[in-house]
C-alpha cells in the first residue's frame, strides 16, 4: 500500500512540475536557436577539441568516458582535459598539480589528474576562457578534452560524444524539473556520436538492435555501447594493507554518485552482507558521516569487513578532519575503467582519431 501510495504521489508531483518544464524547454529551445542562427556564437580553436557530455542531469559515466580517451590518445597528442570542476569552492581557470584538492578543482578532475599525472588537467566554468589560457600557457598541448560539454555551445567541439545511461536512456525521460533532462531529446541529433553506457557486460546483439531502433527518431548518428569494468580494489590505509589478499564477508560501501545501482549489484556478488551509505551526487561529506559510518562499522560482527568507496568520492574523503577519522579502517577504493563492446571498440577508436586528423589543424 505504501508502495502505490509513493507512485502515485511520484506521479502527481510530475503533473503540477510539468507546466514549469514547459517554460523551461522554451527557454532551452530559444537559446539553442540563438546559437544555430549565429546571434549567439561558437567559438572554433585552432587546435581539435573534443567534447563529452550528455542530456540528462548526470550518472551517464561522462569522467570514466573521458579517460578513455586519454588513453587511446596520449602518446599521440599533447593532451589537455578542461571541466568547470563542478562543485568546487573556487572560481576561474585553475591548473591541477600535485597540492590540489577537490575543494579547489572539484573531485572528477582531481581523479583524472591522479589517474593520468603527466597530462595537463585544468578547471573553468567559462570553456573559452579556458582553452585560451591552455593554449597561452601550454602552447605545446595539440588536442583538448572538455567533459561535460553537451550544452556548452559557445565552444564549437571537432567532435561531440554524447552519452545515455542503458538504464535510464534519454528516449524514456523529461525536461527539468519533471524529468532530469537539460534539453529537449530531439537535440541528441547535435551529437557526432553516442555511447550507450553502463549496458550489461555480456550483450546481445537483440538488445543492440532494439535500443537503436528506439533510436531511430530522434536523428542520431554512430551510436556505440559501452560497459563498467571493475578494476582490482586498492588499498588506502595500512589496516586495508594488511588485508589486500583477505575475502571479505561485510562489505560497507560509500557512495555520494548520482546511480550507485551498478557498483552495489557488483559488490554483492563478493560478500555476504553489503552495508550502503548513499549521498547525493558530489556529496561534500561532513564528519558526523563518517562517524555514522564507523560506529556502524565497529556496532557490526562480523569475520571480515572492509569500506568500499569510489575513486571519485576518495577525492572528497581526502579531506583532513575526515581521513583522520577513517585512517584506521580498512579503506579501499574500486578503480573502474570503460570498456566498448566487441567491434565497437575498434569502430570507436578508428572514429574518434579520423575525425581528429580531420580537423583544420591535421
């Protein structure tokens, strides 16, 4: 009962929201036009730019997606990735280096910076502002990275990917605030490519038919599938160190991620009991968190347990009034990195550097 009494209150809140997102597509569709009749401009760089983004609100795996692309592309460019560094308590161009923090830069661009030390990562919520400073200070950098780009049109990318979580894909979801899409589907057509992330690992070439067949109207072009492959978990603290080779039965997990559905299905599968601590995306975790976490770590028996955190969330733990109270727990985090399916990988690897070389540059 209580259950049908939520769905139907979820379905009455999206009735009265849905005049709003009227009003809020027309905004959206006015500006979008502005930019495609040329009132408002799009700037084009001298070098390729790449941009990643997506429609929704966030949780499509736009990060993940993005060091991707540094990898298949690093020893061929002088790579730069621009974000605005959402979430961060600054404001303005900043450059990572080794005494960042996510408070300055925000926590994804802290993680590709970790992950990827010898390429330049740098934060501005102003993209032209910023790739004119990377170009004025890094002149020797030949190819720039913007993630979450899909709806800033004043940068005009050589390539635009934009990607749909298979569990939550555009298709199936509204405009603000009844929905969490930005921008009207139809804009999807804007798109070089799509990635439909997070698809099951194993993947019938069924489903592949019946998503882009869903596809079909919204004009999208060079659709791509893309998976999460879990990487070996890695130890933080010196009690997850003594334990690195141990099976665990309980397994706590922190999340501040917008769908943490895929990480949790996976961690079940190596324990016994999984115990979720769960924020909102970008959570800045305060210490009345993580002291709810370790009393419920101590108040919990157990043979073996073990904290699971993201590297994206590990970014905003490194916090020193937080990792002081998590220091002698064992800690780990699970690296995860993107994988494409079968010959996608290489229709996608061949797709991105041609149309690299295609750019005005090469």
């Amino acid at each position: 009962m209580n259950f049908i009494f939520y769905l139907w209150s979820m379905v009455i809140i999206r009735i009265l929201l849905y005049p709003i997102s009227l009003l809020y597509g027309l905004a959206v569709l006015i500006r979008n036009k502005l930019f495609d009749w040329g009132v408002l401009k799009s700037v084009e760089f001298g070098i390729p730019v790449i941009g990643v983004g997506n429609l929704s609100t966030g949780g499509t795996g736009k990060t993940p997606h993005v060091e991707y692309l540094v990898s298949l592309l690093k020893n061929e460019y002088k790579i730069a990735v621009l974000s605005r560094g959402y979430k961060r308590k600054t404001k303005g161009f900043f450059v990572a280096d080794e005494n960042s923090t996510a408070f300055e830069i925000g926590d994804e661009p802290l993680q590709v910076h970790q992950n990827f030390p010898d390429i330049i990562v740098a934060v501005d919520e102003k993209r032209v502002h910023g790739i004119t400073l990377l170009k004025q200070n890094f002149p020797e950098v030949d190819l720039i990275i913007l993630d979450d780009s899909f709806q800033h049109r004043y940068v005009k990318p050589r390539l635009n990917i934009l990607l749909t979580d298979y569990y939550k894909m555009f298709n199936n979801n509204f405009l603000l605030p009844t929905g969490n899409l930005r921008e009207p589907r139809s804009n999807a057509k804007r798109a070089d490519a799509l990635i439909i992330s997070k698809t099951p690992e194993i993947f019938s070439p069924l489903d592949r038919k019946l998503i882009t067949n869903k596809l079909l109207p919204y004009k999208t072009k060079n659709i791509f599938f893309s998976y999460v492959k879990y990487k070996s978990w890695e130890p933080h603290t010196e009690e997850a160190r003594k334990h690195s080779k141990c099976k665990f039965k309980t397994i706590f997990l922190v999340t501040g991620i917008a769908n943490p559905t895929a990480i949790e299905e996976h961690l079940k599968r190596q324990c016994n009991e999984l115990i979720c601590f769960h924020y909102s995306d970008h959570h800045n975790f305060k210490k009345e968190n993580i002291k709810k976490l370790i009393e419920k770590f101590h108040n919990t028996y157990s043979g073996s347990k073990v904290v699971i955190t993201t590297q994206k969330d590990y970014m905003r733990l490194q916090k020193q009034e937080l990792w002081d109270l998590l220091k002698d727990l064992p800690v780990f985090t699970i690296p995860i990195e993107i994988e494409l399916h079968n010959k996608d990988k290489k229709a996608f690897d061949e797709f991105v550097k041609k149309s690299i070389k295609n750019s005005p540059k090469h």
